[in-house]
C-alpha cells in the first residue's frame, strides 16, 4: 500500500511544530533547515518551511557535542538557542518557544507536529487529545533509547484515510511512568545512550518526509532503527502488519 501527499500540502509553506530539541530533536532541527532551503530552491520559492519549536529545558554543559549546542549555549533555552542561530545564519523567521507544549486546538494551525521527547505522557496526552478532533494533520513521531529508535508518521485525529499514529500502534504509552534522565556529564550521558542513535533516528525521520514531499507517495510511515547490530527495519503501510502489533483500522461507518 502506498500513502500520498495531502493534496493542501501542494506548492505551499508547510507549518510544523517541533516539540524537544534535545539530542533527536536538535539533529532533526538542523536537518529541517536543510531541507526546507533546498525545497525552496527546487520550488522556485513556492515550498518551504515555517517551523514553530518548544521546549522548556536550558542547555547544561552535559548537551554541548552529545546535541547540538555549543559551549556558550550553557544556561541558554534548547529551542532559542537553536531558532535565534539558525534565523540569524539562514535568514528565515522560524519561532522559539521555551515553554512545554501542551495539546490544544492551536495545534490545527499545523501541518506536522513531530515529537522528539522522551516523556510518554506527553505522547499519551497528544494521542488522547486528538481523538476529539477531524483533522488532516500528521504527527511524525521520534524515541529511542541506549542503542535502538523508532519513527512513526501518522494521522494526528480522526481521519477516514486511516494512517496510524504512534499512540494508535502502542496505546500502552500511557501507562508509561516517565522518569527523569538528566545527566550531570558526558560520561553519565553516553551510558544511557550511544552517540549516534540520536542522529540515526532523525535521519529517518527527514528521510520519511523527504521522500512524501519530494515523491508525493511513501510505502513505508516508519522505521525501526538498531544501531548496535546495525538494522534498520521499516514500517510498512500495510493492515497485516499493524494487526501484529494490535492495532485494527476503523471502518468509514466508525469514524
């Protein structure tokens, strides 16, 4: 089976809200600019991004290598330090928002949200609130831990072309305790989690999306990534498949 572009999303700026720029997210973020600037230049100025990203967390001196930030970020907020470099050095207007993000109505002014949080109430909140609404919006989903990651593209809501979402494929998410992760060094960091799993994960997810809005069509909506036996395995757009993992579509009649 193959998913096609949003037929709204054609020859326009395409609005996404990026929640968490830690080491997955602040990878992403930069593939993101890369992207958007190369889509602007192959669409003569039609189709680019305007990204909106929170998160509530400083940059400690354990983040500076491990993600993206410098040393004078220390004690700076993730997503101003991130969205004040890149509109200063890209010359875009993209908006920091140094606060949590927390699911409401606003989120329909999106196009994609992508989540690169390790907090799995944040995604049950999201997954929960979004069954109230009829939107056409996706939610691109990232997490991983020490050595292995997942990206999982879905439809954010209810929806009659059903593409499920990461909470559709594991509702289990919201019996998840979060438990704090900070790391107080480098040493601390690495231990919980491999240098590069970060930046493996939000390779594919931009490569997800690239494909989508460079080929209009995908056959896959995630990957599962492993990069201590070195696997990537996708995700394939397929009813069996997602049977397997529990998850059965809804008829027309049901939505």
């Amino acid at each position: 089976m193959e998913f096609s572009l949003p037929s709204s999303w054609i020859n326009r700026p395409i609005n996404i809200c990026l929640v968490g720029v830690g080491g997955t997210g602040s990878a992403l973020l930069t593939e993101l600019f890369q992207m958007s600037f190369m889509l602007h230049q192959i669409s003569e100025g039609k189709v680019y991004f305007n990204v909106v990203v929170y998160d509530d967390d400083e940059v400690s001196f354990a983040n500076v290598g491990r993600q993206s930030f410098w040393g004078h970020d220390v004690g700076v907020n993730k997503a101003t330090a991130l969205v004040d470099r890149f509109n200063t050095f890209g010359g875009i207007n993209w908006v920091a928002k140094p606060c949590k993000f927390s699911p409401s109505a606003d989120m329909l002014k999106y196009d994609l949200l992508i989540t690169c949080t390790d907090s799995a109430q944040t995604r049950a909140d999201i997954g929960e609130y979004a069954k109230k609404l009829h939107s056409s919006m996706l939610w691109l989903d990232t997490g991983n831990d020490a050595y292995t990651g997942q990206v999982i593209l879905g439809f954010l809501g209810k929806n009659i072309i059903m593409l499920p979402n990461v909470y559709d494929l594991y509702p289990s998410l919201r019996t998840i305790e979060d438990i704090a992760t900070d790391s107080c060094s480098h040493i601390e960091a690495l231990a919980k989690q491999s240098y590069g799993i970060n930046k493996k994960v939000a390779l594919e997810a931009t490569c997800l999306l690239w494909e989508l809005l460079r080929h209009s069509k995908i056959n896959r909506h995630g990957a599962f990534v492993d990069v201590k036996e070195g696997i990537t395995t996708p995700l394939p757009i397929d009813p069996v498949h997602w049977a397997m993992l529990g998850f059965k579509p809804k008829t027309k009649e049901e939505h």
